[in-house]
C-alpha cells in the first residue's frame, strides 16, 4: 500500500515538472530568441528556473535542458542583429558576472555603450562594446553547447569555457532578430499530456484510499 502512494506522489509530482515547463514556455513564444525548454530524467536533483513572478522548482528526477542544436527561431526583418549558428552568442555583462545570450535587440546608452537590459555587450577585446563595435562586428561573440548551463532569465550564466568565433561563424546578421523556436501546438499537446498524467496519479491516491478503507472495514466486520 506504501508503495502505490509513493509511485501516485512520484507521478504526481513529475506532472507538475511537467506542467511547469510546458507553461513556461508557452509564456515565451513571443520572447526575442527564446529556446523551449523540456524537462529530462537526471540524478534526482531539483532544479529551479525563472518565471514571469520569481523562480519554480522543477520536480525532483528532473531538469531542464535547452533544445538549440539545429532549432532557431524564425528570423524577423526589423532592426537588432541576429546569429544563424544556432550554438553562436552574444555576450554580456553586469560589469562583473557574464552571460550568453542571443537577443540582439540592443540600445545605445548616452554615452555610446551598447546595451542590452540593463546590461552591457562585450567587444572582442573583452570591454564594454561602443557604436563602432557594433557597426563593424566587433562583438565578443562565443560558440557553446549550453545544454547543461544553468538558465537565468537574460540567457545562460557563462562558465568560461565557450569557444571564441568570429562574425562568419557565428553568422552575424543585421537587421533581423530571432524569434522564439516554441511550438505552441505543440507545447499544448505536452500540457494536456501532463494534466492527464496528474489526473491518473491523483486517481492512484483515491484507489489506494478506498482499498485501505476497505481493509479497514474487512477488519471490523
């Protein structure tokens, strides 16, 4: 009996992981460069990502990952700059920790530094990158598989061990950005999967209910 409930809480709380993600990325199907996100088995760690209201915990057995090996979204024509390698970014800075990211919707700030949310794009010479950076490409621009980086709500925490490309190979576009890769039919699909799932876990923890309140009963008789 401890086991049905132990394998109903399990599934229930995958479902809810599941959910989570599936949300969260309908949420951002409308986000510049966005990268769905789909939960995998893992170690049996929590992990947490950011949502529109704080941070949500992913169940335990559970991560995320980032699906952007060969799956970029749509190219917009407007003004920003876009990267074609789909493992290509830009970098950016607080003026102490680094992050990568591939929205290229920037600004200039009144002293001609090139920004991006408050934040900061790096040039090739690991500086703050100026008007003339941008314009000539001389932007700090990296190649990595950040499949297994932990995802803040600007882009990926950088772990230094991206590999440093250049204009072609990152296939710096200007006057386009990138939209978001989500699938939103297929991201419903996935959120009715995992509702259903949660509905059948939740039965699981009636079933064994009405079996010990059976037993319970057989007892007394």
């Amino acid at each position: 009996m401890v086991e049905l409930y132990g394998i109903a809480r399990a599934g229930m709380r995958l479902s809810v992981g599941y959910l989570n993600v599936a949300a969260f990325n309908i949420s951002n199907v409308n986000t510049e460069a966005f990268k769905a996100l789909e939960p995998v088995e893992s170690s049996g760690n929590a992990h947490e990502f950011p949502v529109a209201n704080g941070r949500a915990n992913i169940v335990d057995n559970a991560y995320l990952f980032t699906v952007n090996r060969d799956n970029m979204g749509p190219l917009s024509n407007t003004s920003g700059y876009a990267l074609t390698n789909p493992q290509a970014y830009f970098v950016i800075t607080d003026g102490t920790n680094r992050w990568l990211t591939r929205k290229g919707n920037f600004e200039l700030d009144r002293d001609g530094n090139v920004s991006l949310q408050g934040f900061y794009v790096m040039n090739r010479d690991g500086a703050v990158a100026k008007a003339t950076d941008l314009y000539s490409g001389n932007l700090l621009l990296v190649e990595a598989d950040t499949s297994q980086y932990d995802r803040d709500s600007i882009g990926f925490v950088s772990t230094g061990q991206e590999r440093i490309i250049n204009v072609d190979e990152a296939g710096l576009t200007a006057n386009a950005l990138e939209m978001s890769n989500v699938d939103l039919s297929a991201e419903m699909v996935k959120l009715i999967a995992a509702q259903r799932a949660y509905q059948f876990s939740a039965k699981a923890f009636r079933n064994a209910d009405e079996l010990i309140e059976a037993s319970i009963n057989l007892r007394g008789a």
